[in-house]
C-alpha cells in the first residue's frame, strides 16, 4: 500500500481531479499544501490520510453523477 505521503498517488489524484473538474484542481493543490503543513507540524500522516480519502470520495462521486448524466 502507498504511504499517505506518496508523490505519485498526490499526482494520480491531481490528474484525475483535473480531469474532472478544472476548479476542484486548484482547490485540491491548496488543501494539499495544508494537508503537508499539518503532518510536519504535528508529525502525523493523519492530515494526508484524510486529505487523500476527501478527494477519494470526491472522485467517486463526481464519476458517479457523471456516469449518471448530472452533469
């Protein structure tokens, strides 16, 4: 399994966010960098965890409504 740190599983998401949504990037690459800030300044992986289950689920349901014809 990939450390909650992971570079490329940060860029796998960031991509597939693009993809999906132009706006939700940017706000993905800002919640990033606090997700990061957070972990150093208490030395948890805590704050990427659920940094990349946010945006999991994201993903999920913007796929979802887009499979459905809500877009």
């Amino acid at each position: 399994m990939a450390e909650p740190g992971d570079p490329l599983v940060q860029a796998a998401l960031r991509v597939t966010v693009s993809g999906l949504d132009l706006a939700a990037a940017e706000r993905f690459d800002r919640e990033l960098i606090a997700a990061r800030r957070e972990a150093e300044r208490t030395g948890s992986a805590a704050p990427l965890e659920s940094f990349r289950y946010r945006w999991r689920v994201f993903i999920a349901l913007r796929r979802n409504l887009d499979d459905a014809g809500g877009t």
